[in-house]
C-alpha cells in the first residue's frame, strides 16, 4: 500500500495482529485473511478510484463488502456503505441520491462532485420519520470514537469479534468492524448466515471471543445457545429486563455492556458495564472520553468530535440536528447526579390518547409486564371516532392466550391501555434488527 493509503487508514487498521499469527479477517466458512494479505488487497482495490468523492460499496459476502469499503477509505475517497438486502435498483437510487461516482464494481462516473474534505463515511439512514437521510461523517470523528469505544470495551484483550449485523450499519461498520481492526484484532464475519443457530455454531467453530449486537438479536442468539465469550455488548435499542436477564443466563462470566449511540455521532455516544449499579437500574452509561451529553427540554444532546458534518444535501435538516447546544438527538431522557444517562423513548413517541400524553414505549413495556408476554411492541393507529387508538403486538409465551392477556390489560390506565391485540411469533424487524414499526401497524391493521 501507498503511503497515502498507509496514511488514510492509520487510526483505522493497525499495523498488524495484536496476536501472533492471528487473521485480520475470517469469514463464515473459516476463510482467514492475514494482516499483510489484507493491505495489499485494500492497495489493489483502492488503485484509480476517485479521491473525494462517494463511492458506494455492495460485495457479494461481509469479506468482499468490508474489503472494497476499506480501499475506498485507504483511496482517500468517501465510504458509501449500501444495503446487501436491497434489489441493486433501490442500491443505485441511494448513490444517485448522494451523488456518488458509482457502485465499486461497476463503472464509475469521472463527474461526480467532491464532497466534503474532511468526510470520510456517508451512512443512509431512514431516521425516525421514515424519510431518507444521509449522513456525513468526519475521518477524525471515526477515529476519535474507535478510540473512545477502545476506552472501554475490551477488544484488545479479547481481540477475536463477532460481527452478525449488516455492514451498512454504523454499528457494524465502525463500532464493531473498525474497532477490532484497529485493535489488531480478527473480525469474524457472519452477516450472511441467516439463522441464530448458524450464527451461534460459526461462533463457536471460531473461537469467537467478543460480541456486540442489537438487543432483539442477543435474545436470539441467547435462546440458540451461543457460546461462552468474555464480553457481550448492547446498542441500537432499549436493553429491557428480559434482555439483561437473557444475557446474564447465556453468558454468565462475560463482562456485559449497555451502550447508546446514533448513526449521527459515529456511532457510540454512551456505555457502562454490569459492575456498575447503573447497568441494572436501565442507565445507557457515561459519556465517552470527549463527549458531553445534556437534557434540553427532556431531549438528550450530544457535544462530540465525532458528531456528523451535517446531512448530505439537506441544509434545512443539518440546522435543524445541530444546534448551538449541540447534536439533537430526538431521544427523550435524562441525566443523573453522578453522570448517568438515562434514555427514555423518543421525543416523537409521545401521542395523546384520551387527553393525556402517552409514551408508546412506555406501553409496550406495560404490556411486558402482563403475565403470559414475552415481548411487545405498540404502535398508534388512526381512529375514526377517537382520532388515535394503541395496538399492541405480542409474542406470548409457550401455552398462553391473547384473550387472557387482554383481560389481564384492564388493570392497565385507560389512556396507556391498548385497544387493538394481535399476536405474532416474533416481532417484525428490519435489515439492521431494529423494530420494524410500519410492519406491526400493517400486521394491527390486518387484524382489525
């Protein structure tokens, strides 16, 4: 590699393993790539690609995806990370949308507008409203929080990670990809094994070490008898009891973390392990090394150096986000006497229902609590009489019955109470794990 692209990647990708003979990167099937074999690859790929702008990258598996992502970096170039489960129609829209060179792969566009000097990463993200969004990351902001993130979690002492998320995700990419990278650690990658179990028997087969996912996943991979690890890590959603209780029985000697972040601050914002009181009592943690977080009028606010630039395209939107405060984070919560944040659901989930202001998460984790549900998720739906109405969408336990659990839900307050009950076998999800809302309101609306 260059001494430009040697440049580029430092603070991403250390020189090589912190283990002797250890690979940068091993897929699913055990396919290993040494450190060495990994730079002069990134060199070959990154050669003639357009500094300065986008370029999007989709390879076939998780190796080839991070591989071409890692020479589009080393290049000098910005990083479009495009989603694998997209059809490539709705892969290009988003990189005519950035207004990148092209996919890598295919023919790349000599034209294209150079973005940013300082950017390094453009993320898609749908955002709370379901309108597209594409954010800008700065180079030093990634680097500065993989090394925040390194603070704290234990990647150089436990250095072999699994990665089962997406790559086009910020979790995946830069807290989880990166940051074992630049640990000298190996990436396992197991984003293209559809099912918990394969994902928990690969993690054995490769002695997998770390893992950090999406609480929804953890769950699963928990349920399909995962491995023993020495550390497991929580982010991209709320870590409810039954999660913390799921992690504790299936990795009982792990250290075991609860952290917070969004796409626009690179990701991680927050963290805090199980040996502090807070972890038990639903604190997302501290603030990293560098980073500030206040309540603004109940909403949380990020002052970070891996804050976004701003939103690509979309000066309105970037005004909006980043205020002189701070980043908004849209995120309802507060922060204790000793330091602690605590999320409380989102500033935009709060919906007057019979007069009173109702926060939906705050419902489904009521509706958590009714014996016979193990999860559930609420949702508002239109009512011709009452303008708003809630409806829950359950996984019940094994031998239980919805109409049980709805008698069991008039002890709840009217206005917190849902009024639309369906079940399901599990919860609809996205292709980053999250909670898939526009699904469970077509799966209300069906049962109705």
């Amino acid at each position: 590699m260059g001494r430009r692209g040697a440049a580029v990647l430092s603070g991403l990708v250390a020189d090589g393993p912190r283990r002797p003979n250890a690979p940068a990167l091993l897929a699913s099937d055990g396919a290993a790539l040494t450190y060495d074999a990994l730079r002069a690859e990134v060199a070959r790929r990154a050669a003639g690609l357009p500094t300065g702008r986008a370029v999007g990258v989709c390879g076939g598996t998780p190796t080839e995806t991070l591989l071409d992502a890692l020479a589009v970096l080393a290049a000098g170039a910005v990083l479009l990370p495009l989603d694998a489960r997209a059809t490539p129609e709705a892969r290009r829209a988003v990189a005519d949308r950035v207004g990148a060179a092209g996919i890598l792969g295919e023919t790349l566009r000599g034209d294209a507008a150079p973005l940013d000097p300082r950017a390094a990463l453009v993320l898609s993200t749908s955002g709370s409203s379901g309108r597209p969004k594409d954010v800008l990351l700065a180079r030093d902001g990634l680097r500065a929080n993989i090394a925040a993130i390194l603070d704290y979690l234990p990647v150089a002492d436990h250095p072999r990670t699994a990665v089962v998320l997406p790559l086009n995700y910020s979790y995946a990419l830069v807290g989880q990809a990166l940051t074992t990278l630049a640990a000298g650690g190996t990436v396992a990658l197991l984003g293209d094994l559809t099912y918990p179990a394969q994902q928990a028997e690969r993690m054995a087969a490769l002695s997998v070490e770390g893992l950090s996912s999406v609480p929804a996943s953890l769950r699963l991979l928990a349920a399909a008898n995962a491995p023993p690890l020495a550390y497991v890590a929580s982010a991209g959603g709320p870590l409810s009891d039954t999660t913390r209780d799921a992690m504790a029985a299936a990795w009982p000697d792990a250290r075991r973390f609860n952290q917070y972040g969004l796409t626009e601050a690179s990701p991680r914002v927050t963290a805090c392990s199980d040996a502090e009181a807070a972890f038990h009592r639903g604190s997302v943690g501290r603030p990293l090394r560098g980073v500030e977080v206040e309540a603004v009028d109940g909403e949380l606010v990020v002052r970070s150096p891996a804050v976004m630039l701003g939103y690509l395209n979309d000066p309105e939107g970037t005004a909006a986000a980043l205020t002189p405060r701070g980043l908004r984070t849209g995120d309802r919560g507060h922060v204790d006497a000793d330091g602690y944040v605590f999320v409380e659901g989102r500033v935009d989930d709060l919906v007057k229902i019979a007069g009173e202001r109702v926060s939906l998460d705050a419902v489904a984790a009521s509706v958590r609590t009714l014996p016979g549900v193990r999860d559930a998720a609420v949702v508002a739906l239109p009512d011709e009489r009452t303008d708003l109405r809630l409806g829950a969408l359950v996984v019940l336990d094994a031998g239980a019955d919805l109409r049980t659990v709805r008698r069991a839900a008039r002890a709840l307050h009217p206005a917190r109470r849902p009024t639309v009950w369906a079940a399901a076998d599990a919860l609809p999800t996205n292709a980053r794990a999250k909670l898939d809302r526009a699904a469970v309101r077509r799966l209300l609306e069906a049962s109705r």
